[in-house]
C-alpha cells in the first residue's frame, strides 16, 4: 500500500587507500602508524586552555572588595 523508503547505498572510495600507494614521493619505509600517533601526542599537547586569572586570584580579589566594601559603609554611615 505505502512505498517503503530504500536505505541511502553511496560508492565511496577512500582516498588514501592501500591501492592508491603507487603515487610518486611516498616512501615505502614510512609508517602512518606511527605518524598518526606523534601527531595525536604532538596536537593534544599543545592545547592548554587557560583562564583569565587562577581560582586563588580571584578568591582574593573578592575578599579585598568585599572588606573595602564594609570599610566604605562603616566609615560613611
């Protein structure tokens, strides 16, 4: 009665794959293996996200307002 719908069929061919190593300048002796892991080691290394001040900074500064704060109210009331 209803048509069913056919899964989505793609040809896909890898771009780098094992057939495709006849191309010109690629060493044979050179191991991907070993190439994908320093790049992971070397790229994850290297993203150290910082925050604008470290947690003990701002503990202090809070501190320091928060006395300057009662100081300012004591003296003008």
């Amino acid at each position: 009665m209803f048509k069913q719908r056919k899964n989505k069929t793609f040809k896909y061919k890898p771009r780098f794959s094992e057939e495709n190593r006849t191309d010109v300048g690629l060493d044979d002796n050179f191991d991907t293996k070993e190439f994908s892991s320093k790049w992971r080691r070397q790229s994850g290394s290297n993203v150290h996200v910082k925050g604008a001040l470290p947690v003990k900074t701002l503990i202090l500064v809070l501190v320091l307002l928060l006395l300057c704060m009662y100081l300012l109210e004591k003296k003008y009331m």
